[in-house]
C-alpha cells in the first residue's frame, strides 16, 4: 500500500469533483480521515471558508497566496499532526499495556487457584474457551446479538476465570473435601459467588473507580451470578429468567458441563454423553433455553475441549 500524505492542499474550484467533495470523501476514508486538509482557493467569500471548516478542512488560505504564509501554516499543521500520532501511538500503548496487565492478573489469581485446587485451575482455563464458542455462536440470535459484539465476548473470554474467584476465600476442609457436603458445609460453599462479587467490588472501591470498565462489570456479573437457575431457584439472589445477566447465563452452562465430564474429588467423571443429557433436562428449568439449544448444537465442539483437543 502506497503510503499515506501527511497533509494534503487541496483546490476548492476543480473539474469534475470541486474541493469540499473531495474533503467529505477523504474524511469518510478511514484510512484519511486524520490528515489535514488545507483549503487553497480564489474563493474568499465567508461561506466558502464555513465550507472549508465544516467538510473537515483545518484551514483555508485565499488566492494569491503568500509563499511564506502557506509554509508556515504548512509547518504548523504538520507539527499538529504529527503530534497528533505520536499521542494516539502512546494511548494505543498505554492500552496494550493496561490489557497486557489485566491478563497477568487474571492469571495470577488463576495461578493461585491451583494452589488450592489443582482441578479449579485447569477448569478455569477450559470454562474460558466453552464461553467464547457459546457467545460466538449465540451472537447471531436476536435475542443475544445486541448485546454480543466481538469486544463484548473477549471481555467474556478474559473475565471468565474470575467465576470461581470466591472460592479462594472457602476453607480447604470443604473446597477439598472427597464427599457429600452437609447442609450447612454446602450453605458456605455458595458463598463463593458473593466472595467474589463483593472482592471485585472492595477492589473498585478501594481503587477509587469512578466509572467501572467492561471488563470489572462482566467479570463481577459472571462471579455472583453463574450459580442463578433460569427457574429462579439458584443462588444467591434467586433471581429469575432474563433477570440473570447473560454473561451469568453463559457460565451456567460451562461450568455445569466440566463440573460433570470432570473427575473431583467427590465423584467421577460423568461422560460426554451424560452430561449433555442433564443439561438437556435442565432446559427452561436450570438454563435459559435459547442457550441449551445452542449447547446441543455446538456439544462435539464442547467435548473436544474438555478433551484437550482444541
């Protein structure tokens, strides 16, 4: 590809095209859009020049023209400009950088989960690549591509380890323990969801977030809510159908799916084919339907990372 000028004087009076066309057209060019545009032109008239302005251009100097006048607005735009991009590379960087350290900490907290439970860890990193193939898919529905564009399911695939995050926060004896859980045992294990929804909030707060970013929003949502049954009988706020996020939704099925094709310390793996069947006979109850039929769909995909093939 040729490469692009860095500022461009352009004639108002033209064959064919006049100017201020030609203006309208570069800026509708996402590859132009950010170059200056100086208007040369015998046409002096005040509404020529509210043209200029209003098609994009960033000045507009009158014919005849003096040599040093047009240098030096010349030589100040391209200094504009030019600054322009060095800022625009450094925010690009700065970014890269911000994502690059939210990784590194998600994976960390990852990391930590292995310690206490080497089976949280690896189903942390497989509950990642079951959401992002079930969004993926789902995001053609009408009810769920409002609301699934692609920055929305990597923010999806990025906060998803933080479902589990709570359980950092439950005691060995019952995060461990090779049985039934008692009653009560099983009250404090669901306290994982509000660990960790209410973690991610003491770090928004004592971080002092004034606006909290997409990915903080998606990552609490899917912490408290992945436990939330479609039939309002889950927990812990029993909220009920479209109540429950669809980031929450999403997990639901994730996590129910490698919890049951993964051997724990309390049971065995249930196989692929068992645990599609629950699912199933969880439709409409336990999960929002639209989703399980999705699952169906996609289930060999499914099986295929649980199996370590993708």
């Amino acid at each position: 590809m040729a490469p692009l000028p860095s500022l461009i004087l352009l004639d108002v009076i033209m064959p064919s095209m006049d100017g201020f066309e030609t203006c309208r057209r570069l800026k509708a060019d996402p590859l132009c859009q950010s170059v200056p545009v100086i208007f040369v032109s015998t046409q002096t008239d005040m509404i020529d020049e509210t043209m200029g302005f209003s098609v994009g251009g960033v000045d507009y100097i009158s014919k005849p023209v003096s040599p040093p006048i047009v240098r030096a607005r010349v030589k100040t735009h391209l200094a504009l400009y030019n600054q322009n991009r060095i800022l625009e590379r450094k925010v690009i960087e700065r970014t890269l950088e911000l994502m690059q350290t939210r990784d590194v900490a998600i994976l960390a907290i990852t990391s930590l989960a292995e310690t206490r439970d080497s089976e949280t860890g690896e189903h942390i990193k497989r509950t990642q690549h079951y959401i992002r193939l079930l969004a993926q898919y789902v995001k053609k529905n009408p009810r769920f591509s409002m609301h699934l564009d692609d920055e929305t399911i990597e923010l999806l695939y990025k906060s998803a380890p933080l479902h589990d995050v709570g359980k950092i926060g439950i005691r060995d004896a019952i995060l461990l323990k090779p049985g039934a859980l008692t009653p009560d045992e099983f009250t404090i294990m669901k306290t994982h969801t509000t660990i960790g929804r209410d973690t991610i909030n003491k770090s928004i707060d004592e971080i002092n977030l004034e606006n909290v970013s997409s990915f903080l929003q998606i990552g609490r949502e899917i912490a408290s809510s992945h436990h939330e049954k479609w039939d309002g009988s889950g927990y812990p706020m029993g909220l009920l159908g479209e109540e429950i996020p669809l980031s929450g939704r999403l997990m639901a099925i994730c996590d129910v799916y490698d919890a049951l094709v993964s051997k724990r310390v309390y049971k065995d793996a249930f196989p692929h084919e068992k645990a599609v069947e629950i699912i199933l006979e969880g439709r409409g109850k336990h999960f929002d339907p639209d989703l399980v039929d999705a699952f169906l769909d996609l289930n060999s995909k499914f099986y295929d990372i649980a199996s370590g093939k993708t």
